[in-house]
C-alpha cells in the first residue's frame, strides 16, 4: 500500500468501501447507485496504477475509457 502512496493502514478501509460498493450492486433498488460508485472505485484503482507507473495495458485503458 505504501508503495502506491496510501498509508499502510488503508487497506480495511479500501475493503469496507469496496464491500459496500458490491452490497448496494445486489440490491435492485440500489443498484444504479452501486454501479455508479463501483465505476468510480475501478476507475480510482487504475489511476492509483498509473500514479506508480505500473499501467498502461490495453485492457486498463479501455476500462478507463469506460469509467
């Protein structure tokens, strides 16, 4: 987690955000709202890639393109 610049004790909370990000996908009335904030998560990812040089791949592109 350092390494991507993110305090060391991130994780659980990067977890908990991508939990309820799959909780609010599997309630039908939720689920616009939970794939909207999943489509942001995966987009923050890739950024987070990008930010240490380790992206760049085809298929992180078009899913950057997407989001």
């Amino acid at each position: 987690m350092t390494h991507g610049g993110f305090p060391s004790d991130a994780g659980p909370r990067i977890a908990i955000v991508a939990l309820a990000c799959a909780a609010l996908l599997i309630i039908p009335r939720s689920a616009s709202l939970g794939a909207i904030l999943a489509t942001g998560f995966f987009g923050g990812a890739i950024i987070a890639l990008f930010r240490v040089g380790e992206g760049g791949s085809p298929l992180q592109l078009i899913c950057l393109a997407l989001s």
